[in-house]
C-alpha cells in the first residue's frame, strides 16, 4: 500500500506555525522522519489559515525538496496553490484534490495531464458529502468518465470515498469500506482508491486504535493508498501485517523487519 505521510499540513499546530515563520528545520525534520518511518509520498497542505498560500506552497515544495526526494502530494483546494507545487517537483506529483463537480473537474483534470501528476478525486460534488455508498459510486462513475473525455490515464487516478469522523457520522464507516469495493467494478483494470485515513477518529478519545481497526478493514476491502501518520508505528505495522496476511508480501518470521528493510 501507498502511505502518503500526512504531517506535513499547517492544520497541525507545530507545523502551521513554523509555515507562518518560514522555518525550514521544522518542516524538514517532519519530511525525514515520515521518509524514515515508511512513507512513499508525503501530502503537503499549507492549513487553513496560510494569508499567501502559494507562497507558502512554493516555500513548502523547496524546503522539502532540499532533504527528501519522494514524490509530493499538493493539497489544496485552489487550483492555482496545487499548480504553483506542480512547477517546481522534481518527481511525479499528485493532484489532491478535484471532486465530481463539473467545474472543478474541467479544471483540476487538465491540471493534472498538463503536468504528467498523479490526482486524486473525492466523490462528492457541490451539494457537499455523499450521503450513502451509491452517491459515492455516482461521483466516482462522473470522475472516470471526466478522465477518459480529457485523456487523462485511469491509471493514474485515485479515488477518495471521503472518510468522515465516527463520532458524528458514525453510519458512513461502513458505506466508504463499501464504496472501496464497488469503485473496483468500475473499470479494468480496477481504480486505485485513497483515503484521509485519520478523518475517522476525530473529536474521539482513541484515535490511534480507531485509524489502526478502520485501516486494516479499508485495506481488506481493496484499499491501495492513504494518508495517514507514518510515524505511527503500530499503524505501520498493521498496514504491513495486513498486506501479509492478503499474501501480497512473502512470510518469513521477521516480516515486519524484512518490509522495512525493502
Ligand atoms: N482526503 C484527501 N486529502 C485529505 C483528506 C482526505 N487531506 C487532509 C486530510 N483529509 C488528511 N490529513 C489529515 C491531517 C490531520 C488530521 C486529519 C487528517 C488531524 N489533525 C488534528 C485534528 O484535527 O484533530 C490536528 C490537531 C493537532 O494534532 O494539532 O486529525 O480525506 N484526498
């Protein structure tokens, strides 16, 4: 599975803060120790309350950059923020994120071709969060069918069911885990599916066990990539004794030393 290392994102505290500061040590050290910890892509999201956003955009491609050389996930809801990433990786990008709204998608997709990235699609549209699994299907059949009108490469795209936190919306749980397996009909070969894995257990008391239960069950049902916390070890090692156990990796007994060491 694809762990997309979610710390980089100015919604956490330290992180906003030393975005605000154009504090480059931070933000490298957070970039290393994800790398160190397993993640194949890191998410990089200026937070909600950057006054320049493109700016801190660019800052945050370079300063990455500098120490790291995974590919970089640009989240932002601006099309220009995301464009202002995709002039400077030097690795193939990813779009995150266009949604099935006809607008957003006749922007973000010629986005992402133009510059050869990765792009993710949420399945909701205007009139907000998808209700059921079948309104999830829905948005994803507009996504892919966007995608093959403009040329864009199935292969390349990803799409995002939207996680919702269980404390307040505790019957969607189910409906995502659902949706990752219907997406897989949907064309072949199957989509690749992603989620913003620690969406489920905000506002709640047990974060950690919650991510590790939700993911191993998200993964069971087909799930290829996530954005989650890599320095989580136990989450880590729940990724990779689940990918074990759907026999995607050979056993030996030292299989949680023998995947890190890959
Ligand atoms: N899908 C896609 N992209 C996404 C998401 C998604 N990007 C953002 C988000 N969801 C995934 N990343 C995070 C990052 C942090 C948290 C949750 C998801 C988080 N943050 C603490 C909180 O809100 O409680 C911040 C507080 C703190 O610790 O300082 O939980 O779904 N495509």
């Amino acid at each position: 599975m694809l762990v997309i290392g979610e710390l980089i994102n100015g919604m956490f505290k330290a992180v906003g803060k030393a975005i605000a500061d154009r504090d480059k040590k931070v933000i490298q050290k957070v970039a290393k120790d994800q790398v160190a910890a397993g993640a194949g892509m890191l998410d990089v999201n200026t937070g909600p309350y950057e006054k320049n956003p493109k700016d801190a955009m660019k800052w945050l491609v370079e300063t990455i950059q500098e120490v790291t050389d995974v590919p970089l996930a640009l989240d932002s809801t601006k099309a220009d923020v995301i464009e202002e990433g995709l002039k400077l990786v030097k690795k193939k990008a990813m779009v995150n994120s266009a949604n099935a709204d006809e607008e957003k998608l006749n922007t973000i997709v010629p986005l992402a071709k133009k510059y050869n990235a990765f792009l993710i699609g949420l399945t909701m549209d205007k009139k907000g969060i998808p209700r059921d699994k079948n309104e999830r299907t829905e948005h994803a059949v507009t996504i892919i069918t966007k995608c093959q009108e403009i040329g864009f490469n199935l292969s390349d795209l990803y799409l995002d069911p939207i996680v919702l936190p269980v404390n307040v919306a505790q019957a969607q749980g189910i409906e995502v885990l659902e949706a990752i397996k219907e997406f897989k009909l949907l064309c072949d070969p199957a989509p690749k599916t992603v989620v913003g894995l620690s969406n489920i257990s905000q506002g709640t008391k047990t974060r950690p066990l919650i991510n590790r239960t939700y993911l191993v069950m998200a993964i069971t049902n087909g799930l290829t990539a996530a954005i989650m916390d890599p320095l989580d070890k136990e989450l880590m090692n729940a990724a990779i004794t689940s990918e074990l156990i759907l026999n995607k990796n050979i056993y030996c007994d030292s299989f949680l030393d023998s995947y890190r060491k890959r």
